[in-house]
C-alpha cells in the first residue's frame, strides 16, 4: 500500500513529465501570421508596396531559418473592404486559422477598432503603420504594441521643420482626409504651431471624404484665400490626386506645400512636384537617408525592394519591416528569457516593452505603454539629375524622445507646453 508521502511524489513526478512533455512540445511547426493592408482602394499604392516588402523579408527571413527554426507563415488581409469586413476577417484568420501574432493596420480608424478586438482575442497584436495617438493613450493595452511613431511625434517635428524654413509664416490652410488620421493629425498639428507662434492665423480647414477624386471645390477655395502655407496630411492615391489637380491649377506657384507623408508620393508624383515642398517620411525612412548612405543592410534591401517591384522603397515598406523586425526581436527576446523554450504570445508582448531594435534605419526603442519611439526625418524637394522624381535636400532628423508625448500624458494638451527653446535643440541634426 503506497503511503501519502510516496503518492505525493508519483504526483509530481508524474506532472513534471507532462509538464516537460508539453514545453517540448510547443514549439510550433509555424508561426502564423495575419497581416493586414489595403490590397484595393486608392490606399493601395502604398498597401502593395507594403505587401511586397513583407514578402520579401519573410522569404529572406525562413530561408536563413526563421525564427529560432520556425518559419513564418503569412496570411494577407485586405483593408480597402472596409471596417465591418476587415473586423470579421480579422476574427475568422486569428480564430479559425490559429493565428497568435496580427500586424495591423495601417489605417488609424481601423487600429481604433482592432485594438480592443486584439485584446479580447488574447492575439498579440503590433500595430505596423497607423498613426493615431489615441489608440494607446486612451487605454492600456497589453497585447497590442506600435512599432513606429505616432501622429504626435510626426506633427511635431513637421512644425518644427516649418518654423525653421519659414520662420515669419503668417497664414496657413490645411486640406485633410475626413477621417481619424486627418482630424487627429490636424488638431495636433495646430496645436503645436500655435503654441510655438500664436500669432499665425488658420484661414481654412477643409475636410473632404476619404478616397474623394475631385478636390476642385478645395483647390477654388484656398486659391481665393491665398494662404502661405497649405498643410495636408493625405496619403496614398488621395495625396497623390490633391497634388496633381492643385499642380494643373497653379496652386503650388502660390502656396508653400507641406506634406508630412509625401515621401511615399515622390516617385509616383514625378516631376508633379516642384523645387521647395516640405515633405516628411513618417520616420527617418529614406533610401537616401544621409546618416546611412552607405550601410550594408539599408542598401541591401533597397536594391532587392527595387528588384521586385521597380521601385524605390516608401515609408510603408520600412514600416513593415519595422514590424517584422520587431516581432522578431521581440520572439528572440522572450524565447530567451524563457530559457530557450518557445513563449507564448503574452510574454513576447512582454518582451517587446521596453525593447530597441533597429529596422532599416535609425533604432527604435518600445516603451512600457507599447508605443515605439522613432525618429523624424524632413526635407525640401529638389530635381536632381539622375532620378526622376524629387529627392530631398537640407534634411533634418528629429530625435523621438524631444518630440514625443510623455507616457500618462495626452497629446493635444502636451503639445500647448512646447517651448520654442525646442526649435535650437542641439541634438536635432541637419543635413545641408
């Protein structure tokens, strides 16, 4: 008759084989990964890119053995069918298909309504492109993650670059999207310059709908109110329409253009573009990136990108690879801190805050309310022989800590206290 004691010890025996068992055996055949961008839409000419830049990475990523020996397996999701569809696709990839990490959105409206849907799938969920401050300073998370800045960090060193450029600027009209990103992205935008130069007066803030094909009534109307500087934080197909209707008009010969996500618009644009835009990169993400001209791995991946597409890399490309490179990182980090036995989807969350790694340009760091730090890089178009489309000259790098709300603060309130002491900071660096 076994004592107690002796059963006691076959229990947990018994339970440590299993339990030893189950750790050998979690670590996957494949990771699976959903991966979601606008396939459709006029948002495509920079969801594709995207898509292609993801292709890429992974192919090179699995043949040099995935990550720790699994391989990774993607399953694309278009977000140009809306946020009902995108939602249900969401649910059925992470639900059906067994699906642990998302990257999504690029949208920002769309990253408002993933966010909590991520969190109660208990799906890690990094979030590769949008840029909307709210999502994480509204609420904690601890599934969802941002690999990349958010709209304050943009808006910020955007202004910045404008007072430097046009330091007596009196009059300004923005032209935004009518959604998340376009209002967000404006009011913070305001905010900013007004608190830096209070005396600048707003003389239009005009919203039309997303995805709108005449921008006619818009053009008139800033045309006859003549404002120095036109602000619009459009992107993709809508930036791209606005420019040419506003170019075939004359509006640029009487307006300086400041467009914080035209780096993505440059090839498409062509010589669209004249000499003196201030255009922005969502980042410090630029195949022309002064501080990493002649690095290995920026250049790798430029020429492989141009290879399979036939063009130049755009922000939304390094933005996928930020957040392949970060879910790397951030697996590699927590399989180690687990010693060496596969993690689960919460500890690589973990894992992630706190976390610097660097994609195809300047480091990242994640902070412990999962919002990335990353740097801002801004410039002037110029023609330049050789290319055609403008590059950019007189390029300044903004870093992401001068320029990003505090963690417990909200954003449109912090950026009142900017000080304009900020605009001589010498750790911001120009390149002429």
């Amino acid at each position: 008759m076994k004592t107690p004691f002796l059963t006691r010890i076959l229990v947990t025996a018994v339970a440590a084989l299993v339990t030893s068992g189950a750790l050998a055996q979690s670590k996957p055949a494949e990771l699976k990964v959903g991966i979601t961008t606008f396939l459709s839409g006029p948002a495509s000419v920079f969801g594709v890119p995207g898509k292609a830049a993801a292709e890429l990475y992974i192919e090179q990523l699995n043949a040099a053995g995935g990550i720790n020996g699994v391989k990774i397996v993607p399953t694309f999701i278009d977000e140009g069918v809306g946020a009902d569809k995108l939602l249900s696709e969401y649910r059925r990839v992470v639900q059906e298909g067994d699906t642990k990490v998302m990257l999504a959105a690029i949208s920002s409206g769309n990253c408002n309504i993933i966010a909590p849907v991520a969190e109660d799938l208990k799906v890690l969920n990094i979030m590769w492109d949008c840029g909307t401050e709210k999502v994480l300073e509204e609420k904690r998370y601890r599934y969802v993650v941002r690999t990349q800045a958010n709209a304050t960090t943009e808006m910020v060193a955007t202004v910045l670059y404008l007072l430097k450029t046009k330091p007596d600027i009196k009059s300004i009209a923005v032209m935004n999207q009518d959604y998340a990103w376009g209002r967000d992205s404006w009011e913070l935008f305001r905010n900013t310059l007004l608190a830096l130069k209070p005396d600048v007066k707003i003389v239009a803030e005009l919203f039309p709908k997303f995805g709108a094909t005449d921008y006619s009534t818009e053009i008139s109307r800033l045309q006859a109110l003549r404002p120095e500087v036109i602000l619009s934080t459009a992107w993709g197909g809508d930036l791209d329409t606005f420019v040419r209707q506003a170019s075939q008009r004359g509006l640029m010969k009487s307006s300086l253009f400041v467009l914080p996500l035209a780096e993505s618009s440059l090839e498409r644009l062509g010589t669209t573009l004249p000499d003196g835009v201030i255009v922005g990169s969502r980042g410090d993400h630029y195949f022309l990136h002064p501080q990493h001209l002649t690095d290995p791995k920026l250049n790798s991946f430029v020429k492989k990108f141009k290879e399979k597409t036939g063009s130049y890399p755009i922000y939304s490309v390094y933005h996928m690879v930020q957040g392949l490179d970060g879910l790397v990182a951030g697996y590699n980090k927590a399989i180690k801190a687990n010693k060496g036995q596969w993690p689960t989807p919460e500890q690589v969350a973990d894992a992630m805050r706190g976390m610097e790694f660097r994609g195809l340009t300047n480091t990242v760091k994640i902070r412990e309310d999962g919002q990335g730090l990353e740097d801002q890089l801004l410039g002037l178009t110029r023609k330049t022989p050789g290319y055609s489309f403008p590059t950019l000259e007189k390029i300044t790098v903004y870093p992401a800590d001068l320029i990003t709300t505090p963690v417990g603060q909200k954003s449109p309130e912090w950026v009142k206290t900017i000080k304009p002491d900020l605009l001589n900071n010498p750790r911001i660096k120009q390149f002429n």
